[in-house]
C-alpha cells in the first residue's frame, strides 16, 4: 500500500541536505565578486575630474586646434564618466599635437573621355600625438605619438569637412578604445 508520509518524509532533507552547504559557498563566493559594468571604467578610480588642453598645430589649418579640442572636451569626459575642470584642479589632464592633415584621393577611376582620373571618394587624415595624464601620480596613463585618423567623403555628394568631422569621431573612439585597453 502506498503511503505518502513515508515517500516524502525525510526526502527534502536528504536532497538538500548536502546541497545546502554548497549553495552557501557559491553565494558567499558570488558575494565576493564586485566586477561591475560603469562609465569611466578605462580610468583609475582616483581620476573624478579632467582637463582638455588645447594642441598645439603643427599644421597650416588652424581651425583644427579649435575642432580637436571641441570635440575632446565635449565627448572624453562623458565617455569616461568624469566631470571637467580646469588644468589646476584636473586629476587627468588630455594634452596633445596635431602633427599632419592631408587630403587624398584614394577612390577614383578612369574618365569616360580616357584624360585622367575621375576621383570618387576623398580622404581626410590627420596624425596627432594625444598624452593622458594622471595628474594625481604624476603618471601617462595613455600615450600614442603617431595616432592617425582618416575621415572618407564622397566627391559629388559631400564635402572636406564631413571627411574631417569624421575623422574627429574617430579621434574620440581611437583615445577612449586606448585608455580602456591598458587597464
């Protein structure tokens, strides 16, 4: 005859028994884990604060100083979750030179009249030497001496700054993407 008491009596424990203990090591061990997902995870955790310095222009276009330093302080201290201060007050300071800008045709094709090239894609690069600093340490946190950037634009339908504009996006993404992988 069947007896229910008897099927379920002491079956629980047994079955969690041993397996109470190991569900209590691997939440205590789970516990321990503090890897967490946040902005500004590419900077140490001391660095709250960050100043943008403007380049220096090794070049003959003299608004890329202002368009370098525009989009730096705009976008760096949003990607990594800082707020921005002046050079004085700054835990990291970003400094740099804009070392080369040139403009090239890298996509064209023969004319239909068989007289040169018809180009159909144009190239903006701009090399630049880009230094973070840790002001609190007295560190470089990152630093890349021959960073190169290019920018492409379609001849017929854009026009050289929407090649620069860009190139500048990638500025950012390029600093943020090295900061983060020395960490």
């Amino acid at each position: 005859m069947w007896n229910p008491i008897l099927l379920t009596s002491g079956s629980p424990a047994v079955r969690t028994g041993p397996l109470l203990p190991l569900l209590a090591l691997a939440m205590v061990g789970l516990s321990g884990c503090l890897y967490t997902f946040q902005a500004g995870a590419g900077l140490p955790s001391h660095i709250q604060t960050m100043a943008v310095l403007s380049f220096e222009n090794e070049t003959s276009r003299f608004e890329l100083t202002q368009e370098v330093h525009q989009i730096l302080q705009a976008e760096l201290p949003q990607q990594f979750g800082v707020r921005t201060a002046s050079e004085e007050y700054a835990d990291a300071i970003v400094r740099g030179t804009i070392r080369s800008y040139a403009v090239d045709a890298p996509s064209y094709r023969a004319s239909p009249d068989g007289r040169g090239a018809q180009v159909l894609e144009r190239q903006v690069s701009i090399t630049l030497h880009v230094e973070i600093v840790d002001t609190v340490n007295n560190m470089i946190l990152w630093d890349n001496s021959s960073l190169r950037v290019n920018g492409e634009y379609a001849e017929e339908t854009e026009v050289e700054e929407d090649g620069r504009q860009l190139a500048m996006t990638r500025l950012v993404q390029n600093v943020v993407d090295g900061i983060q992988s020395n960490w």
